[in-house]
C-alpha cells in the first residue's frame, strides 16, 4: 500500500477478480506479491478486514463505440450501455519511493500497444483508501 509502510513479513490480503489477474497478471510485474511468487510464510502476519482499501487498476474490454440506449432500473432515467466487461487487480509499491499515481501510470503504459490502448478497452483507477 502507498500510505502505509509494513514490513517484509505483514501482508494485507486483499482481493481482486481473478479473470482479470490470469490475463493481465504480466503488466502488473512486481506491483503485487502474489504475482512474485511471494506467498506468506507460517510466521508471517496477514492482515485481514479493515477499512483500509488498496489501489487497485480496473481493466474494461469489450467496450464498443456507439452507445446502446438502456433505461436504469433504479433511477428510471435514460442512459447509453457501451458494454464490456470489468475485472479489478490490487497493486502497490516497487520501492519505498514509488508514489500511486506514478504506479498507475507505469501500469496504463503496460497495456499500450503503438502508443496507446488497444480499442474497445478502458483502463482506469480506484484511489488507495487508508
């Protein structure tokens, strides 16, 4: 987590979609422990619960370019449906320096082909929450 420092042996257990982590777990690298093959030891502390929320990168695909007329079944009012599916994925820090906003842009750049990201897919962010 950016605004909370543990050490080597705390792990806050978190949860992401798991659809999602099998097909982008590359281009988080080294942002998540899970993904390093760093799986808690027996004397290790795992956090659990709380009200501390993680960082996590939301990845949307299937997204299309014209909108689909839909009606909300909570507020009646008319909105366009663009599709798509979502999946989140934690992430954190590489070093003690790293800032959020710095790893989520590192994390934008790693779903870039030719400069930018591929149609039909929409990568955005939900806020570290301490």
């Amino acid at each position: 987590m950016f605004g909370q420092d543990f050490n080597a042996k705390v792990f806050h257990k978190v949860k992401g979609t798991e659809s999602t982590w099998n097909t982008n777990k590359e281009k988080l690298a080294g942002r998540t422990k899970l993904g390093e093959g760093a799986f808690p030891a027996a004397d290790d502390i795992i956090l659990i619960g709380g009200r501390a929320r993680p960082a996590k990168v939301v990845i949307t695909t299937g997204l299309t370019s014209k909108g689909v007329r839909k009606t909300s079944d909570r507020t009646k009012l008319p909105y366009l449906s663009y599709g798509g599916t979502s999946g989140s994925i934690p992430f954190g820090r590489l070093n003690g320096t790293d800032e959020e906003l710095t790893a989520y842009n590192a994390i934008v750049n790693n779903f870039k082909t030719a400069g930018k990201i591929p149609a039909g897919t929409r990568v955005s962010r939900i806020k570290e929450k301490i």
